[in-house]
C-alpha cells in the first residue's frame, strides 16, 4: 500500500506514482505544479523556467499519465533534445520512473552504429528520445515511424538553434502528424524559438515560474579579478586546495584547449579528482566522464559549454567560470548546475583584468544580484608571466613609401629590336603556288571508282 505521496495532487497511477515516490522528493516543484494542470489540459504549451528547478518531470508526469497501451508498439511520444547527454539523462528519468510500467524507452543519437539502434527500434518502443541529426537520419532510411506520435517535446529549444539544428528540426516537425500535442521547455527565450512557436505551435499556453533568465535565489554569486591568465590558474587551484575533497565542483572553459590545459594542470595537484569533458572526447568517454562525476568517483569536472544545459548533475557545490561566459543567457545556464533542488550553492567566475569590461556587462544583467568579491586565498600567487594574447601589441604605422625614378637608366619601357618585330604569319601556299607556276599546284583529280 503506497503511503501519503507529496505527489498526490496529480493523481497519478499508482504504478507511476510508486516509482516517483521511491526517488524521495518531498513536494514537486514550482514548475511541476503549474505546469501539470495545463498539460493535462492537451493544449500546445511553452514552458519557461529556471534551470534546475525540474523541468523533465515536469512534462513526463502528465504526459505518461495520458499514455495508452498500444498492441502496435510504434512510439507515442517523442523527445527531441540537443545533445547526446541529455538524451542518456532523460532516458534515465524515464527509465527509473517506468520501472513497473509495461513502458520502453529507446534513446537515439550519433556516434553509435545506427543498424543497432533500428533493430531495438523494430522490437517496438513507447518512447523515443533522441537528438535532432541521428533521429532526422532514422526516419528518413525508414527504420522509424513517426505516423502514432501523439505527444512531442522539445528541450532545449535555444540550445538546440545555437547547434546548428534547425533544418533537421523543422523538417522533422513536417513529418509529425497534425494532430498531436506539442511541448516546448527551456530556461531561455530568442527570436527563432519564438518563430517555431508561431509557425508549428497550435494557440499555446505559456507555463512560467518566472522572468526568463532570472537567477535562482539560492545561489551566490562570487567574483574574483586577478591580472592575467596564468595569475588565474594559480587563485583556481589554491581556491580548490580549500575545498573538501567531497564537494563536487563544475568548471566552466571557453575552449577545448583551455579545458584540457585546464584538466593536465589540475591533476598534477588533486591526482584521480579530475574529469574532462569537451566535443573531442568520444561519446564513451564523454558518457563514462559523466557518470563518474555523477556517482562521486570524480569530484572536480572540467567542461566546455557541452553540459551547460539540461544536464541534472546532483549535488554540485561550486560552479566555476574560469572563463567567464560572454553572454548573459550563457552565464545562467552555467550556474544553474548548482543550487538545485533548494540547495544551497555557489557560483564563481574569474575575471582577468583585460576583462572588466565583460565583468561590468554582466552585471548590468544581474538584476536584483550582485557579484560578491571576497578575499583571494592566502596561498594565492600573483604571476608575471602573460600569454601571447595578453602581451602588449605594437601597432606600426603602414607608411607609403614613393620611390624616386633614376632618370640615368632611361625609361623602363623601349621600341622592340628589328629582329623581334617579326611576327609569325600563316603562309597562303595556294597564292604561292600561283605565283611559281601560272596555276594552283594540285594533286591531281580524284579517281570516280
């Protein structure tokens, strides 16, 4: 017998609601509660909210709450997400919120052999999640078919155009049927989000918690400003060595080689802490990364903007921008890995001196916020060492210089010799011919055979 559930209010089935029970939530979130009623509605709906405030419950809960058995086994709901970890992720949730469901998820996405996914595909699915490309790829070989899809969500929509899938993702909305109810989730809004609600939304509800992009209350905001590159890395790795070696700690790059600079310096301090992940890594690698930061294994991941959206890393104590992010919508994302689930968190970025400027535009955005600038670490040591980029730049005047004529050599130009103005002409032998003999040189008539 399931005892009292602080799910109660949606009125789940019970076998659903006895998986969401064991995962221990003590009350659905904002988000959760707003958005269940409306969903459950069956209008097209928007929903914007704050990373971290549990998004993916809440659109899987009505959503499977509406689901029916289908003896077709062909998939009625379809997730469409940005990236290869989201999908992993969310097929996870389904996964463990499913577990005494007759319900099967299958998750698709590139880099892994495409015959093998279309073989777990044709043993019949409920569920399919998948990236934009892989699953584009799938329905056009015909080894997918999207005719029974009665529920379709996107994640991440923003994220998902700042990729570079939007023509895989609007071909993909012509081949859904027309009668279907249709998600969108995600933190951010942007003109072309905006333009695929209005072309393939159908009178849409929006469900929001608050201001797009607002930052979750539970988080600090800290700052530090040191002179240089190398004078960063030094304040980062004295910051680390004040941490216990349980806090789980997330640093942002803006490059892959800074990560994996990032990721070799780091190691030699805080030996068998230290995850790297970045687009070069290979999805094993990227997968198993994931995984053991997420257990624990590892407690100190180094990132590109790669799993700065959707992905629901728990317990992450500290968020750090080495590189602090250039847009404002990007800076959210990122912090919102920590302070999730009403726990407390910490959000710091380093900023060079050469960029204060990028230090001020942010906070122009931090409305309501405002960056903390506590104490450097007593360990810290300042470098004098800068990298080429800092190195001052010497701008050398481009001076036209005119040459002045030698009159003495005499003119660069002069007439031709006698010898080469001839020139080659094409010889009239036959006027020749006429000449030397009175009459054309012929080689006689030809032969009537």
């Amino acid at each position: 017998m399931v005892n009292q559930s602080a799910f109660d209010e949606f009125q789940l089935p019970k076998l659903l609601l006895r998986a969401v029970d064991e995962l221990g939530f003590e009350a659905p979130t904002e988000i959760q509660s707003i958005a269940f009623p409306m969903i459950m509605s069956g209008r097209d709906s928007v929903g914007l909210a704050q990373t971290g405030t549990g998004k993916t419950l809440a659109y899987l809960l009505p959503v499977l709450k509406q689901w029916q058995f289908s003896k077709d086994r062909l998939p009625q709901i379809l997730i469409i997400v940005p990236t290869r970890e989201l999908v992993t992720q969310v097929v996870d949730v389904l996964n463990t919120i499913t577990k005494y469901m007759s319900f099967t998820t299958i998750g698709l996405y590139g880099g892994v052999n495409i015959k093998t996914q279309a073989a777990e595909v044709l043993l019949g699915q409920d569920a399919v999640v998948a990236t934009p490309g892989r699953l584009y790829d799938m329905v056009l070989r015909g080894d997918l078919s999207l005719k029974k899809i009665k529920k379709l969500i996107i994640d991440e929509a923003d994220e998902m155009f700042s990729l570079g899938f939007r023509p895989q993702l609007y071909r993909l909305l012509e081949l859904l049927p027309e009668k279907k109810q249709s998600l969108l989730f995600s933190a951010t809004m942007n003109q072309e989000v905006g333009t695929l609600i209005a072309d393939h939304f159908i009178n849409p509800q929006l469900i929001q918690t608050r201001d797009t992009g607002s930052l979750l209350e539970n988080i600090e905001l800290h700052a530090f400003v040191v002179p240089n590159f190398n004078s960063k890395i030094n304040l980062l790795a004295a910051f680390l060595e004040k941490t216990s070696v349980e806090d789980k700690i997330l640093i942002f790059t803006s490059s892959k080689e800074n990560a994996n600079l990032l990721g070799v310096k780091l190691d030699e301090k805080f030996p068998d802490r230290i995850g790297v992940i970045h687009s070069n890594k290979t999805q094993n690698n990227r997968l198993k990364t994931v995984e053991q930061f997420q257990s624990g294994e590892t407690t100190i991941l180094v990132a590109t903007d790669l799993v700065s959206r959707g992905l629901d890393i728990p317990d992450v104590k500290y968020v750090i921008n080495f590189d602090a992010p250039e847009e404002y919508d990007l800076f959210v994302h990122r912090i919102g890995r920590t302070g999730r689930a009403n726990e407390k968190g910490i959000a710091v970025t380093l900023f060079t001196e050469f960029e204060i400027e990028l230090k001020n535009l942010l906070q122009v955005y931090l409305v309501g916020n405002s960056f903390h600038y506590p104490a450097p670490p007593e360990n810290y040591l300042v470098s004098d060492q800068l990298i080429p980029s800092e190195e001052p730049q010497v701008n050398m005047p481009n001076v036209q210089i005119k040459l002045a004529i030698n009159k003495e050599r005499g003119d660069a130009f002069h007439e031709k010799s006698e010898k080469n103005k001839k020139t080659n002409q094409r010889k009239n032998w036959k006027k020749i011919k006429q000449e030397k003999y009175g009459k054309p040189k012929t080689k006689g008539q030809k032969r009537k055979k």
